[in-house]
C-alpha cells in the first residue's frame, strides 16, 4: 500500500459531468491489493464508467463476496450503498436489495472463486432469474486471498506458481451464462480500459442480468509463465470480436450510426447500445450463434472479447415477477406484515 | 511521436518550472528540501552558487519563478519560494569560511569593472577566486548600484546588502568608489585584459507636458528623487502627491513618500489594473499602506501657479478591450483636474553612455542601445562585455546576476584565447531517491496546506523610520508549512520501458490522472488521450512497451511529483530520481576540452 493517501486534487482543466461531480468524487478508500493487481484496474474503469454515466454514488449499490476481487467494492464510490456478503452470497443479498429498492442501480462485484465455486448456485439463478444489475465477475483463475489456489476457472494445463499443472476443466463464465438465460454476456480484460469502460456503461444501462467476466491478473500468484492468466499471456492471445458503446439517449448522435456497419440495440431508458461486429459471420443478439462461438474459441487458444450477447426483450425478475415498481421500502411495515392472524390463515391454507 | 530523449538536460530542467523560468537557474526545490531540514547554511551556498545575493533576493528578487511554480496548477497561490530563499539568509550561520578564499597569488590577468551594482559583482565574485585581479569603478561613495540607490532600505535593509557585498569584497577585489569612468578610451588604454561594463540604465524618463518647466521645483525624476532620498539629500516632501507610471519604481515613490512627510499619495495609471507593470506583491503592499490608485487618468498638464506646482490635469479615458485582454480602442471622455504639491514621475528608465566615445569602437544600435551578444555578452568592441541593465536595457537584479556568470565564463575565455561560443552546456545528473519499498528521500505526500503570509510591522511604526524594514520574516510555524507546499519538481519520473507489464496501476493510481498507455500516434491525438492542454509543457512519449507495443505517455504539466506511480508500479518501471542540473560557471569550463573529445 502506498505511503500516503491518493489526494483529491482539482485542475484548472479538470472535467465535470452532468452533475457536477468530478473523476475523482467516484473514487474510495486506497487499495490495499497488491501493486499491479488487475482488480484495481477493473476498480478504476467501474469508476469512471459511473461517471461518465452521471450516476450521483448515492443513487448506487455495490454488493459483493469474499475475496480480493470482492474486497474491491470499498476502492471506488466511497459515498455508495454497499455490502460485503458471506462467501458466494452476493446475488441474494443483491435480489433483496433490488426488490427493496429498484430506482438504485446494482452493481457486484466478485471473483471466480467466490462465484464459479462456492457460490455458483447463486449466480447461476440470478442469471435465470434476470435480476436487473451488473455482475462483475473479476476472473484471474485463482483464489487470490487465500494465496494462489486454482480456481474453477484455471485452464487445463495451466501451472501454478510453484508448477503444478491444473488437469480439471474449466467453468467459462460466459458460456455458463448463455446456457442458464443470462441476456447480456461479455467478456473483457483489466489491461483494455478503452474496451472495458464502455462494455460496463452498456452493462449497468441494460435492463437485466449483465454478466462482465473480467480478465484480471493476480500479480502475486498467477503472472508466470505458464499461467494463461497472466498478463503476458492475455495480450498476447487477447481478440476483439465485438465493441459495444453506450450512447444516451439523443436524436442526433443516433442518426449518425445508421450506416450499416454498426447495430444499434434500444435500451430500455431510450438510450441504445451500438455494436460494432469486428468479427464477421456471427450475430451477438442470436443466443445459439455467440453459444458456437464461444464454445469455438475454446478449442483455440484465442481469447475471446466483447459483447459477445446480448438480448433486451426478456423481461427482468421484477417485472416478470410483477413487483411493485416503488420498491418494498416504501411500503409501511403493517403493509409488508399481514399480522398473525392472517399467517395463521396462510398456514391453515397448505395444512 | 519519437520517443522522448530525457537525456537532453533541458528536458527535466524544463519540468522544474521555478528553476527553468529563474534567470540563473537556482536550484529552488533542493535548497527548499534543504531548509526544511533545518539546515539552513547549506540552503544558502547553494542559493549563493547560482544567485550570489540570497539574503537580497529573498526580499527583493522580482521572483519570475513564482507565476510559473507547479503549485498553480492544482491551487491558486505558488509555492513562496522567495520568502523561504529569505528564511536560508536569515537563519544562516556565519558562512564566511565556506565562502571561495582570495587566492595566494593572481593568475596576473587584469580586469576592470564599471559600476558596483549587481551585474559587477557578480563578474568579481566568479573571477576573483580563480586568480583575477578585479577592480570595480563605481562613480558613487557607496557600492551596490540600484539596489542602494533605488531599493528603499524599508524593503531592502542597507546591512543585508553589505553584508553579501562584503563576502565578495573579501576575495580580494578592489573596490574604487567615487571614481567615475569618464572615458572609455582612456580606460581602454589602460593595461586591462578585459573590461566590463555594468554601469546599468540610470536615465529616468522626464514627461514633457504644458506647464513642466515652470513647476520643475516640485516634479521629480523617480529614480532620481529615489537616489537623493538614499543619499539623504532630500528628506521630505509636500503634503499631497501624484505618481505618474505604476511599474515597480512608483510603487518604491508611493511608499516613500508617505515615510517623508506626504498625507496622501495617489498613483495615477493611464490604463485599467490588468494593465499595470508592477508585481501584485508591490502593488499589495502600497494599497496596504492606503494608497490610491487611480485608473484611467491620462496626463495632460501641470497645472501651476506663479511657478508653484498646484495640480495635474488628467484626460478621463475608455477603453475597449478584446477577449484576449488586448486594447483595441480607447477614447477620451472627460477631463479632471487633481490638486497636488508634488509630481513624481515613474514612467521607465533609458540607458545612457555619455562617457563612451563614438570612435571606441562600441557599436550602438539606433536606440542608442550598446550592440552586445546574447550569449558571450561581448560587444562589438573585442574585450569588452556588457551585462545587466547596461547590455539590453533595465531588467532586474536576478537578470544581472545571469549576466554577471555568463559574462564571466566569455572573460575567462577571452583571457585565455579561447573561443568564446564553445561553452560547456548543462549537465544533467539523476541520483536514486528510494529508501524503501515505500519510503523515499524527499516528502512525496501531496501537502494542500495553503501560502503562508508575511507578517508586516505594524503601519504607525514602518512611517516612523524610513529604513525600518516592512517584512517580519517567517516564524518557525510558517517556515514548516510553506517547505511542504514545494512538489519537489526536481525529483523526476523516470521510465523503464522494457519493465512495464502494462498493468494499468500508475495510471489508475495518478492524482492528477497525468498517464496513459495508448497506441502511438501524432501529438494532439496523444495529448487528447491525457487531456494535456497546456502546449508549454511537454508530453513525455516512452519507447515501444514489451507486450502490445503501445507507450506509456505523461502529461508532465500537471504532475504533482507525489511518486505514487512509482509506489504503485510492481516492477519499478517508474522510478522517483533527483535530477541535478549543473549550470556552467566561470571555473569549471576548464574540464571543456575532455567534454568535447568525449562527445566527438
Ligand atoms: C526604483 C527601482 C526599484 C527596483 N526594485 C527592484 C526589485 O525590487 N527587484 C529587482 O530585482 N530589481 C529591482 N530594480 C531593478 C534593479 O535594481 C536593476 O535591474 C539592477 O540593479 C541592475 O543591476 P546592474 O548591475 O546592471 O546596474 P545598477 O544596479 O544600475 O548599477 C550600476 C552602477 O554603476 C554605476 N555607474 C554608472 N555609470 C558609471 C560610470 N561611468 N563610472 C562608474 N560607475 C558608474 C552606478 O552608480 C551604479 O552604482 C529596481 C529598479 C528601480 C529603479
Ligand atoms: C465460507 C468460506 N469458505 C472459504 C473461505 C476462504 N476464501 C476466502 S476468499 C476465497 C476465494 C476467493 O477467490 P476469488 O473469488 O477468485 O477472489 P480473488 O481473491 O481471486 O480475487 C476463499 C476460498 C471463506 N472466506 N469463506
Ligand atoms: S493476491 Fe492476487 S488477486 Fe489478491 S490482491 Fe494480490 S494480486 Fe490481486
Ligand atoms: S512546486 Fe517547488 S519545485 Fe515545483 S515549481 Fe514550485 S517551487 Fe519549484
Ligand atoms: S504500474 Fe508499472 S508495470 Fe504497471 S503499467 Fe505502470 S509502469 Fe507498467
Ligand atoms: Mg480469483
């Protein structure tokens, strides 16, 4: 950790968003992550990408697990809702907040052991349940806290740091996703900001479950050789398939996109997000299309980028589930608890 | 863009922007890190290498490194690098031992030198140590030039000056005072090797309106009527007074005047406030001894009667200004008369050379302005040189200072037939700051203390004596605060490009987010990508990093030199070193030869 706090200064030139806040008003306490970590990476792209968004840090929710990855949601909107849970169980606490409160935008943050292992029951549901939020998975194919074990997500014939090689089949994240509902899908890398920060604008705008699996380097213990973690390894095998941008709502910029190249996808808010295919031959919005591919890519060593799916018609859990729109919070308690009397009846019901 | 060459001197030397924009290039944040130590003495020699008058210059210097500290960019008020230069003076212990000794024998060479104002002593203070012998000609019974004559004692106490003249004195220079060169020709007959003329720019310029010769009892040459205040020839003045001009030297007649007797003194500027030449400090510290200033007022006549000045007539001017604070148009829409007893007139100094004659072989351009080369300070005349205010007109004493060295290295040259434009150019030399995984040799933590002000003697007490001095100093509690603000700009970011994984941390980590990894590209799209606006400052470009082959750019306006990147990087890419400028001087041009067989 370094040896005094990062301090908040203002430039002459320094830029604001629509509500006036600076960069530097999304940032959190200091990282005590190991120098070079990828997650402080990721960390610095969430941040900017809410501000960019002009989301005011009280109008958002961090959750997340345990690990160094889920640790990270104190390093950036110190002003932010938020909830470190038990291990793996970040999507429930996420599902409860989301039902209490649904004007707040939902974002977790969370690793490949706390969500391939331990808690894959629980992402696996909220990814069928649609829960509307953005799920940060920050995947460096270890446990990272817990000093270097492999993760569900360590390739086969990876080593570890000491050289023993990884011989069980790897959870893909992304491919998991496509096959339990997910309806936004993509992959990306700590070390590609300019890919990155986008893919998170267009995760948080999407209404529904919005699945980031974020390559993110372990320093400490998964950047030998060797590793297909480490950051040599992912620029070198790294592929761009799919670009997508965030554009708010606005006549003009839109009309500008309607030149055949690109794909612009309406969002809910009136805003759209515009793909840009840099791979021909498969179509990001047909489901069994980004399914072949990404299962293709596997048997190369490429890694495959992007917004691989995407799909804005199926409705999130709130609404399918036809939850109040003004949130379970507001509601009086007597409201929320019909009493003893009518539990008893509720009871007698199923007896 | 090419990939930045950090080993051109000039690159870093320009990062440090109160060294680079001072005149000689004083070392300011290793002195600053020196005083903050505690170690005051040492502060002082090294001021004393580069500006020769620190206890001077830490009250009166006109401090262009100020407008140009880092410290504006992230805040309003720079680092007060000339109060603290003042702190190392003031807190000194008695140095004279440190100081370079007369030499045993002379090297044999004479010089003379003309004027004993800065410029002069500052030739002597180089050349006497290596053996020169020295003799300064100053027409006045006491030395110091402008900075006796002109400088009130309030802001610059006669004592401070001696004493820094003395230390020169000491090496063995002789001092002729009251000895006017009246010509130059004679004096080049004389057995000198070479002769130095530092006899600055002592014409004040005289404003001739309708009425000035018949009041002439009551309206003053500023400089003039300043230099018979200093010889107490004069030691009062009427009851109400108007100053013409509002550059430096009315400042100096405003706040004189109120100390021999004036009830109210105005100073009339012809233009708006953002058009006045004095410094903000000067013009606070008059306003703070209720001053008037008055804008818009364009003289026009000296109102008198039977031959006693009675007041001024001023044409009331507008003036519209562009966007870029340019004048565009102005016009006259009234007139206002202003009763006063006396008119001192500040509106600028010429240079003047009565005593050298047409045909002594000095080229004087139409201006009447001695010919003399920017970088030998010769003039057209063979051994001869020109510095300070003498050579291109009035500057300051900073300036003549720069003068003094670079004349004294084209004097040594010249006595030792060599040639006089291959001088030894800068060095630069980086030293390792990293004490720890953690933990460097400078403070690094960003302080956002703000400035600290300077205690002033108390009004009713300054008018009292004219040579009371205004300034307190800093008290300990200020000195301890005022060294934190300093971003040690001299402590630089250093890149190794093979070692860079390209892990993001520097840039995330960047207070002032001054980083960035990004495909090379043609300058403005590089300095978009870091949002550098300010074209003064240069974009720092690194070689081709190891994995994807983009680079690392720095905007290096706004860093902070806090190290966080280096504290952050995991495998010391960037590094946090000190980066030591040496300026060449009189006596270490000898090492030339070698430097130039090396470099061929
Ligand atoms: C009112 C006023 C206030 C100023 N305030 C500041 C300030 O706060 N800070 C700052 O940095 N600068 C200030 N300056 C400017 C500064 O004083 C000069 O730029 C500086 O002193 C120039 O140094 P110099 O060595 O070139 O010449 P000078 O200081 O002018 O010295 C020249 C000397 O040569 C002598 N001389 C001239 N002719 C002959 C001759 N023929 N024979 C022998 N001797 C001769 C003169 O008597 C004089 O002593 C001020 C100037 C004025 C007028
Ligand atoms: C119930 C429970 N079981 C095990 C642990 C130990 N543990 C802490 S973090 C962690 C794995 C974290 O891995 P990952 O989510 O990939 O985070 P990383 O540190 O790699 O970012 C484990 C197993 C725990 N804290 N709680
Ligand atoms: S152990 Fe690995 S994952 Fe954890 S902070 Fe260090 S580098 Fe990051
Ligand atoms: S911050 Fe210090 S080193 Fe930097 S320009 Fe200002 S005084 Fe000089
Ligand atoms: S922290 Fe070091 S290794 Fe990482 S990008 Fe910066 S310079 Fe490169
Ligand atoms: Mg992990």
């Amino acid at each position: 950790m370094p040896s005094f706090t990062k301090p908040k200064i203002h430039l002459k030139n320094e830029k604001k968003n629509d509500i006036g806040l600076i960069r530097a008003d999304y940032d959190g306490v200091m990282s005590t992550l190991c120098a070079g970590c990828g997650h402080d990476s990721v960390t610095a792209a969430m941040a900017r990408a809410f501000f960019e968004l002009s989301i005011g840090p009280h109008k958002a929710v961090k959750v997340s697990g345990i690990g160094c990855s889920s640790k990270t949601t104190s390093y950036f909107m110190k002003e932010a809702h938020g909830n470190n849970t038990v291990h793996g169980r970040m999507p429930s606490v996420a599902t409860g907040a989301m039902a209490a409160n649904p004007h707040f935008t939902y974002i977790g943050v969370s690793g490949d052991g706390d969500s391939l292992s331990i808690g894959a029951g629980q992402l696996v549901h909220a990814m069928r349940r649609n829960i509307n939020m953005l799920y940060m998975l920050e995947n460096n194919g270890v446990y990272g806290l817990t000093k270097g074990q492999f993760s569900a997500a360590a390739d086969l014939g990876s080593t570890a740091k000491k050289g023993e090689v990884n011989n069980l089949a790897p959870i893909d994240p992304c491919a998991l996703a496509l096959s339990v509902g997910a309806t936004f899908v993509a992959r990306s890398f700590s070390g590609d900001k300019e890919q990155l920060v986008p893919l998170i604008k267009a995760g948080l705008k999407h209404k529904g479950f919005a699945l980031i699996d974020v390559i993110s380097p372990c320093v400490s213990f998964n950047d030998h050789k060797g590793s297909t973690k480490s950051y040599e390894h992912t620029y070198k095998y790294y592929h761009k398939a799919v670009h997508a941008d965030y554009v708010p709502p606005s006549a003009e910029i839109r009309a500008s996109y309607d030149d055949g190249k690109t794909m612009p996808i309406e969002l809910h808010d009136g805003g759209l997000i515009n793909l840009r295919k840099l791979d021909s031959g498969y179509d990001p919005t047909d489901r069994a299309s980004a399914f072949s591919k990404v299962l293709e890519s596997q048997q190369t060593d490429e890694i495959l980028t992007g917004l691989l799916y995407i799909d804005e018609t199926t409705q999130d859990f709130a609404t399918r589930k036809k939850l109040p729109g003004r949130g379970l919070n507001t509601y009086p308690y007597e409201e929320l608890n019909p009493g003893a009397d009518k539990m008893k009846d509720l009871m007698r019901e199923f007896g | 863009m090419k990939p930045t060459d950090t080993s051109d001197p000039d690159y870093f030397h320009k990062v440090v922007d109160c060294q680079w924009a001072c005149p000689a290039h004083t070392p300011v944040p290793a002195y600053i890190r020196l005083i903050a130590q505690g170690r005051y003495s040492d502060a002082y020699m090294l001021n004393r290498e580069s500006n020769v008058f620190p206890g001077v210059l830490g009250r009166v210097c006109d401090r262009p490194c100020e407008p140009a500290c880092r410290r504006t960019r992230v805040e309003e008020e720079p680092v007060a690098i000339c109060r603290l230069k003042r702190v190392a003076a003031d807190h000194r212990d008695d140095i004279t031992d440190r100081l370079p000794k007369k030499p045993a024998k002379t090297n044999g060479k004479k010089i003379a030198l003309i004027g004993a104002g800065p410029a002069s002593f500052t030739v002597a203070n180089d050349l006497a140590p290596m053996g020169y012998e020295c003799t300064i000609f100053e027409k006045f019974d006491k030395p110091g030039g402008l900075m006796r004559t002109n400088i009130p004692a309030f802001r610059l106490p006669e004592n401070v000056l001696m004493e820094e003249i003395g230390y020169i004195l000491d090496m063995g220079v002789d001092l002729k005072l009251g000895t006017p060169v009246n010509s130059m020709k004679e004096l080049l007959k004389e057995d000198y090797d070479a002769v130095f003329v530092g006899t600055g720019a002592p014409k004040g310029k005289n404003l001739s309106l309708p009425g000035r010769e018949e009041a002439d009892a009551n309206i003053h040459i500023g400089i003039e009527w300043l230099e018979s205040v200093a010889f107490e020839h004069i030691d009062k003045i009427g009851k109400e007074v108007l100053i013409i001009g509002v550059g430096n030297t009315a400042m100096d007649c405003c706040r004189t005047s109120l100390r021999l007797g004036a009830d109210s003194v105005k100073v009339m500027a012809r233009k708006p406030r953002a058009f006045f030449k004095a410094s903000p400090w000067e013009l606070e510290d008059a306003e703070e001894e209720n001053v008037d200033i008055l804008v818009n007022h364009s003289p026009k006549a000296f109102v008198h009667e039977n031959g006693k000045l009675t007041g001024m007539v001023f044409e009331l001017m507008e003036y519209d200004v562009d966007e870029n604070g340019k004048i565009t148009d102005s016009r006259v829409t009234g007139e206002k008369t202003i009763a006063c007893t006396d008119v001192i007139l500040a509106i600028g100094q010429n240079n003047a050379f009565p005593w050298i004659e047409k045909d002594a072989g000095i080229e004087f351009d139409k201006w009447d302005v001695p010919v003399v080369d920017k970088v030998t300070f010769e003039s057209s005349q063979k051994g001869v040189f020109f510095g300070g205010d003498a050579a291109f007109g009035p500057l300051n004493i900073i300036w003549a200072v720069r003068h003094g060295h670079e004349a004294a290295i084209s004097i040594h040259k010249y006595c030792h037939g060599e040639s006089l434009t291959q001088r030894r150019p800068d060095q630069l030399k980086l030293e390792p700051t990293k004490m720890g995984m953690f933990e460097w040799r400078y403070s690094n933590a960003f302080d956002d203390s703000e400035r600290r002000e300077m205690d002033h003697v108390a009004l009713t007490e300054r008018f009292s004596n004219l040579g009371t001095e205004v300034e307190l100093g800093f008290s300990p509690e200020k000195i301890a605060t005022e060294v934190q603000r300093c971003l040690n700009c001299d402590v630089q970011t250093v890149f190794d490009a093979p070692k860079c994984t390209e892990c993001d941390a520097c840039i995330d980590i960047c207070p002032v987010e001054c980083l960035s990894i990004v495909p090379n590209a043609e300058e403005p799209v590089l300095r978009d990508a870091v949002n550098a606006t300010n074209p003064d400052q240069a974009l720092y470009v690194s070689e081709d990093l190891p994995y994807t082959g983009r680079v690392m750019i720095k905007d290096e306006d706004v860093c902070l030199h806090c190290g966080l990147c280096a504290e952050r990087c995991p495998t010391a890419a960037w590094d946090m070193q000190e980066g030591i400028i040496t300026i060449p001087h009189a006596d270490d041009q000898n090492a030339l030869d070698k430097i130039f067989e090396a470099a061929e």
